[in-house]
C-alpha cells in the first residue's frame, strides 16, 4: 500500500510512472504543474501487477510446482525469465520445460513453455486471478533427465 503525502495522488502516479514506466522528467514536470485530471498519464497503480526476483538451484523434473507461490489479482500476461542456466547433469543445458499452475484450489495447468535461457522469457496469458507456482517438467527435453537444473536469475513479471 502506497502513502499518500502532501503531494497528494497526481504526484505518487507521476512517481511511479518515471520509475516503472521510464516517463522522462520533463513529462513528470508537466504533470505536477497541471493537477486537473487530464494532465500527463494516468496509472491505475493496482493494474500494474508485479514481480520478483529469485534464482534456482538443483530443480530436477517434477509433476508438482517448485517456485514460491504468488498472487496475480489482475488478467494477462505472467511470464518468467531465466538467465544463466546450466546442468549437472549428462549433454549441457540446452533447455529447460517451465509449467505455470494456478494453486487457487485445486492445482490447474495453465500451461508448459520451453525456456532456452539465453537469456529467455516463457509467457502465458492468465484469465483468472488467484495463486499461481511454476515448476519445471522437463530438463532437454526429457522428463526422467540423470541431473538437476539451476539458473543464476529468475524474474517472474505477473
């Protein structure tokens, strides 16, 4: 939850905006200047979702999710991105299959995507809102893989 200051809303969606969205100081300037509602961009802030950053060390095949469990309160797009990834096991990383389940009740499989984490972004689109893991089913291409899977970073956007 975000703190309301003297400011006021205008300036805390202007600040935003130049933080997340990368809006240049001179349309931040513009925006303060004129508080009617029609000046700058308007950011609902709770549609902007979220994200996290983590890393995954020695993940091997599972039908379960693996990644902590968060919560998406809008529709669209999740996706994961994976940078550094390597194996212990036979061939090298080649790539890795991410699955994302909805945890809300019982697990439902929303989908799997093939990462080749070079880097690389695996998304679904998500239709309902609720709380959802990833897992990995498959390491090159294989779900019985002799070895475990890590990757340097990972940044979930939901």
């Amino acid at each position: 939850m975000f703190k309301q200051n003297k400011l006021g809303r205008a300036a805390l969606v202007t600040a935003t905006a130049i933080a997340l969205l990368g809006f240049s100081q001179t349309s931040a300037n513009a925006a303060e200047a004129d508080s009617a509602p029609e000046a700058g961009p308007v950011i609902d802030i709770a549609a902007l979702g979220g994200s996290f950053s983590s890393y995954i060390s020695g993940w091997a095949p599972s039908s379960s999710p693996q990644s902590r469990t968060w919560s998406d309160s809008d529709t669209g797009s999740t996706s994961v991105r994976l940078t550094g990834c390597s194996t212990n096991g036979p061939g090298g990383f080649q790539n890795v299959t991410l699955q994302l389940v909805r945890t809300t009740g019982i697990n439902t499989v929303i989908g799997d995507r093939t990462n080749r984490c070079a880097p690389s972004t695996s998304t679904w689109q998500v239709s309902r809102t609720g709380n959802y893991a990833f897992g990995s089913t498959e390491i090159n291409g294989a779900n019985y893989y002799n070895g475990t899977w890590s990757a340097n970073a990972v940044v979930v956007t939901y």
